[in-house]
C-alpha cells in the first residue's frame, strides 16, 4: 500500500511538474510575441534573409565623410539580394556646411552595394526650410537625388504645393515639382 501511495505521489508531482513548464514555456512565448509585436518587429524572417537584429544603426562613409546615417527598430539582411530591410528607419542626411535633413517612414530598404535608399509609408521629409511627404521616396547615392513619381505635398514657411510627383537634389538643394502643381505662396517669398 505504501508503494502505492509514493508510486501516486511521484505521478502526481511529475504530472505537476509538466504542467508547470507547459505554463512556462507558454508564457514566455506569448511574451516574446508581445514584445516583438509592440516594437513593430515581424514574427518570422523574410525568405533568404541571412540575419535579422533589432535596434539597427547603418552609416554611410565616402572619402572618410559621413553622408547618412540610418536608425531603425529591426533590420534582415537579404544576402541573395544585397539589401537590407529595415522597420520604422530613420535617415538623417548630412549636408556640408547646410545642416542636416531627416528623412523617416514605416518601412525602407537599403541596397548595400550602391547605398540606394528606397522608403514607403507616411515619408516625412525634413529640414531646418521645409517639410516634404509622400508615400514612397527613392534616394540615389550616387547623385544625392531624392525623387518620388507619387503625389507629394511640400510645404516651407512661406509656401505650401502639392504635385503628382517630385525630385529634390540634396547637393544644390533644388525641387522640381512635376504633374498638377498647385499651392499658395506668401508675398514674402523670394525667388
């Protein structure tokens, strides 16, 4: 009878035990996908992708000069593809001697071997001047050209335009508005 008994007790700890860690591992699981889920990270990686990390910083260098630097809340790196693609990032371009331009979005990819930036949801472009957004934004490195073929609104202290689409060159600082300009302009405004 005795054996019975210690033979019961010991199922019946094992039994608690198990379910114990079943409640654990359940846990932290729903934890896990909570945090990911609140920080706007994806549960799964894309195909091919070779890492993903959360808490990205990316610099762009040239000639020993930083051009752009990139923050955002996870990244994957595509080996196949040479690119990584980035949650929420952030692009703060450095001007020489103008200052510096923000650039954020609720997602964005980056062609690592030629530094091309490509961005889309809610882009919010930003300087010291003005304040651009759109939709989607590509940046060619190589020519410091910000362009979009989607409509844009474009607005600065003494003006406010729309156009179908935009292009805004980051060396001479200049914008061509393309496609149904429209917009007010205030008398202060110097052209």
């Amino acid at each position: 009878m005795k054996n019975n008994f210690f033979k019961n007790v010991r199922i019946m700890l094992l039994c608690c035990i198990l379910g114990i860690l079943a409640v654990v591992v359940t846990v932290f699981v729903g934890y896990r996908r909570g945090m990911n889920e609140a920080r706007g990270l994806a549960p799964s990686l894309q195909d091919g992708a070779g890492m993903a990390i959360s808490c990205v910083r990316q610099t762009a260098v040239r000639n020993g000069v930083t051009e752009w630097c990139l923050d955002a809340v996870s990244g994957e790196y595509i080996n196949a593809e040479a690119r990584a693609v980035f949650a929420a990032p952030s692009v703060t371009f450095f001007m020489e001697g103008r200052g510096k331009v923000v650039m954020t979005a609720a997602t964005g990819t980056v062609q690592t071997d030629s530094n091309n930036i490509r961005v889309s949801g809610d882009v919010i472009v930003k300087d010291q001047d003005y304040v651009l957004k759109t939709q989607t934004l590509h940046y060619d490195n190589g020519e410091h050209l910000l362009s979009t073929d989607v409509p844009v609104a474009f607005s600065g202290a003494d003006f406010d335009l729309t156009a179908d689409s935009a292009s805004l060159d980051m060396k001479s600082r200049q914008a061509v508005l393309k496609g149904n300009v429209r917009g007010t302009l205030s008398e202060s405004l110097e052209l």
